[in-house]
C-alpha cells in the first residue's frame, strides 16, 4: 500500500541515491554509487548564489570486490561540496581497501573515515554499497549459472541472509515455501 496522502507542505530538499552493480571482464565486480541533493529553490549559502535544482552535493564512488567481497580497490570524487574542502575526504577512502563488505562493514567506515577523518555523506553513501553488492553478485551468479545449464546447488546451511528480517524468519511463511528444509534453523544453531 502506498503512503497515506500527506498534509500540505512545501518542497524543501532533494536527495537522489543511486547503486549499480557490475561484473567486470576480470571477474571483478564494481558496486558503484551516486549522491546529490538539491534544493528546489534559488538560495544564496555563505555568500555563493545556488540556483534552484543546482546540486549542493554530489558525488560518487566506485568500490571493486572479489567474490568474498573484499575491497581490492576504491574511489570516491566529490564533484560539487559545499566548502572547498571537503574534497580532501576523497583519498582516506583508500584505507578502506582490504575490508570486506559485510559484518562490521559500518565499523570499517568509522574506523577509516568517520568524525573528522572523512566526509558523513560519503560515509552515508559508502555504506548502502554492501547492501547493493549483495543484490548484485548473488543475483548475477545466479544467472551466470542458469546460463551454463547448471542446476541450482542444494545448500545444507541457509545463506546470509536467512533470520535477518521479517520476511526472512526462519519460522516464516517464505523460508517454509522456499527453503523448508531451514525451518528452525535458529534453534538447530543454539542446541548444537
């Protein structure tokens, strides 16, 4: 269901985010994100005129993982910021190579670029990457697979992502259509 209808109001901010996902010639995967936000109406910010719909940030980053999800290489470029510094958060990112996008992926970004050390909005952006590199490298090595005419494996633990959610309950209705055979794995796990 959609949202109810809202009360009336004002436009006051836009922030547009966008994850792509790629599989490179080299077996690589690129997750690449995007971030701006605008305002919707002509503002003149420490002296500098901005006009409606001209981006106050924007910005992007690219990070390269293998299949375990290890950052073998990343990027980030600021092209508009609101100060003229804030283009010195862009090489700490670098530090975040050899991490692993996962459990502790948001301690990794604090620990490399948080507070002072790095920019919030490339720590906001960063960290929906881990998010989209999951979408991203199941979902394709699944099609990869199809493909070759290879059956779907037969798993004997549940993947990741199983007991994280609502719909993913391990007592839910989907994972007792899908995956029976992990009904009350939560509880397997704790007697063993």
């Amino acid at each position: 269901m959609p949202l109810p209808p809202p009360a009336p109001r004002a436009p006051a901010h836009d922030r547009h985010i966008v994850y792509r996902g790629f599989h490179r010639e080299d077996g690589l995967w690129d997750i690449e994100g995007h971030l701006r936000d605008t305002k919707p109406y002509d503002k003149t910010v420490r002296g500098r005129e901005r006009a409606a719909g001209a981006p106050v940030h924007d910005m992007e980053v690219r990070v390269t993982i293998d299949d375990q999800m290890t950052i073998v290489d990343i990027h980030a470029a600021m092209l508009t910021t609101p100060f003229e510094e804030c283009p010195r958060a862009e090489p700490p990112v670098r530090q975040l190579i050899g991490a692993t996008l996962g459990r502790g992926w948001r301690r990794a970004l604090d620990e490399a670029i948080g507070g002072t050390r790095g920019c919030t909005h490339l720590r906001e952006l960063l960290f929906g990457t881990a998010t989209a590199a999951f979408q991203t490298l199941g979902a394709y090595r699944d099609h990869l697979r199809q493909q070759r005419g290879e059956p779907e494996p037969v798993r004997t633990t549940p993947p990741f992502f199983m007991g994280g959610c609502m719909s993913w309950d391990f007592d839910g209705p989907v994972v007792a259509r899908i995956a029976p055979q992990f009904i009350g794995w939560h509880r397997r796990e704790e007697k063993a």
